[in-house]
C-alpha cells in the first residue's frame, strides 16, 4: 500500500526572474497557484531590470503565501516540505524567494528542499498529465534558456544533450519585437501578429542545422541579426515593413529548428515521450509544429497548459512533491542561491546524505518550533 508521503502536500516559491511565484500541490495534484508579476514595471524599461524585480518580490511574498495557502485551503502547519529555486535565475531575485523560504521553513519545522529552475520546469507537466514517464525528453524554451535535457528522474538525474549557444529563443523574440516597435514581453505579441502573416513570405536563415553543426545545439543571434538587417533595408529604402509576415516568418524559423531538433534528440536516444516547457512553449506556432512531428515520427507529446509554462510556483511545488515522495535528502539551512546552478543538479540536497538523517535538522527545529 502507498503511504501518504506518495502525496506529499508541498509549498512552492518561485523568484528567479520577474515572477513571484507561490504554489501548493498534493502529490501530482494542484491545488494553488497564486502569482504576482513584476512584468508591468520592467515594460518601460524594455527587459528585465534585476534590482526592480528584486524588490517586488520582496514586496509580492507575504502576500503571495498568504493567498496561496486560502485558495488550497491549507494552513502552514498541514505541509510536508517547503520548496523554493535555489537557482538558476538573477542572483538578487533567488536570494528573496530562499531567503523567504529558509524563514517559512525554519518557523514551521518543515524541511527545506532548493530545487533546480530547470528540472521544475520539466516537473510541473506531471500536474497536467500524470507521472513522467522515465526517462523523459524536455525541450525547454523561455527567456534565459533553449535546452534539450534527457531526464531519467526527474529528482536525481537530468543530462542535457544540447542548449543555446548564444541567444536564448525568448530572448530573440523579445529582441525582435523591440525592432518591430512591438513592445515587452516579445512572445505573445509576435504570436498574435505572425497569426495573421505568411511564415513563408521571407526566407530567414535555421540556425545549426548543417551537416556539421551540433545536433542538439541552438543558436539564434544569426537569425535575430539578419531579421534586424532585413528591416532595417525596408525601412532604408523608406518601404512599409510588413510586420505580420516579418513576425510569421521569424517565428516560423525558431519553432522549426526547435522542433526539429528536439524529435531528432527522441529517435536518437530511442524516448518515445517528447515534453516542451518553458515561456516559449506558450507559443501556439510551437505547439501546432511540435504535435505536426511529433505524430509523424509517432511520438506522444506532452505540454502543459501556456499557464504552467511560464514561471510558476506550482512547478517548483510539483518538483518538491517528487523530493519528499521519493525520499530524497531536504537542503541544509545555510542553503544558498545560485544563480548558475547546472541543471544536472535537480536539486541542492543537504550534507548529511544517509536518509536516516534526511530529516534531522528539521526535527532539531520542531523541538523549540516557534510557533509550537
């Protein structure tokens, strides 16, 4: 018979970039996902700013826990762990999220797990469609990253196979819609103008797809620059850019280099499972594409709905949920962010590595809980 620690119910936090992100799971199963966007206030700026996003996730987390743990109907004291993205992600926004958790954690005499951005990302389709099969090949696509990773277990060990060598795919997007005159965040305005346009109408070049490129790799800077040259030449020539076939075009060169490659990686390595996360997996183009190829090459696809894509607690709750439930060692207290944390470590497990003293730290706080 399983035990209840199959469906451990955990707490995620989430502060690696713009997002903060607070979510509650049992086991595979949602039950909150609250978050609070810094999004608006970086627009003006045209990306990013880290000390900004810093900030409002100082002044986001409270509340954010807060809401989280009304909408599941849980109070702090029912949680089996506390999980929150030790890295990778801007160093001053990680610091607030495992600074916030460290104090939540050490209150309630809970164990702290620090997870791996990456690997939640991955984790987070198992509250859509169930288990992972394993192992799993995840295309992962957002701002900061382009990887191929091939996850055998989702707790203890994910390979990457291939990643971007330059610009990561979100970044080109918002790049590109800042050429456009589009505006921040890139992706879902270039989505919504490319849906009227014809991905055929230029011919931009696919990035690493010779004979002599790396299989797995990505890069996008050739692409972004020559997407640039080409507007600038209509715009020299004091021509109209067509901004819907420009977006069509441009979008149709990443998600086809994308999916190519990812399905390439599933027949190499013999996975009949292909999983896509990340921002970028929110786009429609992608989605269409991935599920075209993956049919064709008789693969099952697998991605979560555009909201679980993004930055989310839920998915650092789901990665949790999976440390606790396979027993895996919690994070020690001096636990620290690291913003390149390699996504081969799926999480930060604590010094002590026998699990008869998994929990030590955790029952050494419950004596004097502060809260007791």
């Amino acid at each position: 018979m399983a035990d209840s620690r199959d469906q451990p119910l955990v707490l995620g936090i989430e502060t690696s970039c713009d997002e903060t992100g607070v979510g509650i799971v049992h086991g595979t199963t949602l039950l909150a996902d609250a978050i609070a966007s810094s999004v608006d206030e970086h627009a003006r700026f045209g990306g990013v700013v880290p000390e900004v996003a810093s900030r409002a996730h100082l002044e986001a987390m409270v509340p954010t826990i807060d809401r989280a743990l009304k909408e599941a109907g849980v109070t702090a004291k029912d949680l089996d762990g506390i999980a929150v993205t030790a890295g990778p992600g801007l160093a001053g926004a990680l610091l607030v999220g495992v600074s916030a958790a460290k104090a939540f954690a050490y209150a309630f005499g809970k164990p702290l797990y620090g997870v791996n951005h990456l690997a939640s990302h991955i984790c987070v389709d198992q509250l859509e469609h169930g288990r992972l099969p394993e192992p799993t090949m995840a295309l992962l696509v957002s701002g900061g990253h382009s990887s191929l990773l091939l996850s055998a277990d989702i707790t203890s060990d994910v390979r990457p196979l291939g990643a971007t060598i330059d610009d990561a795919a979100g970044e080109a997007f918002d790049k590109i819609a800042r050429v456009l005159d589009l505006g921040f965040p890139g992706g879902p305005v270039i989505d919504r103008y490319a849906k009227e346009g014809d991905p055929e109408a230029i011919a931009f070049p696919r990035g690493l797809t010779g004979p002599r490129d790396p299989a797995y790799d990505f890069s996008f800077s050739g692409l972004k620059t020559s997407v640039a040259r080409w507007i600038e030449a209509k715009r020299a020539a004091g021509e109209d850019v067509p901004v819907r076939d420009v977006a069509a075009s441009f979008q149709e060169a990443v998600v086809d280099v994308l999916t190519r490659k990812a399905v390439r990686a599933c027949k190499d390595e013999g996975v009949d499972h292909l999983m896509i996360g990340g921002g970028v997996a929110a786009n429609t183009r992608l989605r269409a594409m991935a599920q075209e190829r993956c049919d064709a090459a008789g693969i099952r696809l697998r991605v979560p709905r555009p909201k679980l894509c993004t930055d989310n607690g839920a998915m650092v709750a789901a990665l949790g949920a999976e440390m606790v439930a396979r027993n895996r060692s919690a994070s020690d207290w001096d636990l620290s962010a690291d913003s390149s944390l390699p996504v081969t470590e799926p999480h930060v497990p604590g010094h002590s590595h026998s699990h008869s003293h998994d929990h030590d730290h955790v029952h050494e706080v419950s004596k004097e809980n502060l809260y007791s």
